[in-house]
C-alpha cells in the first residue's frame, strides 16, 4: 500500500504545533511551505513535498530530475596539451 498523497490531520498538526486550520496556514506561510487550501479552509501539505523539503529523497521524482539534467563539460576546461 502507498502512502497518502497529504499529510493526516494529525501529521500535519505534528509539523505545525498548532490543531487550529487558521493556525497551521499561518505557520506554514511563515516557514515558506506550499500547500493548497480545501473546502473546509484546511491546508493540505503533499507527503512528497515535505519530504523533499526536509532533503528525505522521494523515490521516482528525485532520479528523473537528475537524468534530465545536462551536465557541464568540465573536460574542456582543461588546456591543451
């Protein structure tokens, strides 16, 4: 079984130290965390967001990043011989 997409109201509060929806936006917008608001005015933090976040590598999405990325040709700054 995978793990939820968003973090449990529980885990959320846990991060935050605050239970209050209000109180954990606040939170979250001052440590510079993305997440989106539901109905209910409660924020949803992405499970994979904040692992990244706290530099826990996500399986899947950190590798193909770095596939993707071109990497410089430091031979050529070598001089010639």
């Amino acid at each position: 079984m995978s793990a939820a997409l968003f973090l449990t109201p529980d885990e959320l509060a846990e991060l935050t130290g605050y239970t209050a929806p209000r109180s954990q936006r606040k939170w979250l917008d001052t440590n510079g965390y993305r997440y989106a608001v539901n109905a209910n005015n409660q924020p949803k933090v992405a499970r994979d967001y904040l692992l990244s976040r706290l530099g826990v590598a996500v399986a899947g999405a950190a590798n193909a990043d770095t596939a993707a990325t071109p990497r410089p040709n430091f031979a050529a700054l070598k001089p010639a011989a």
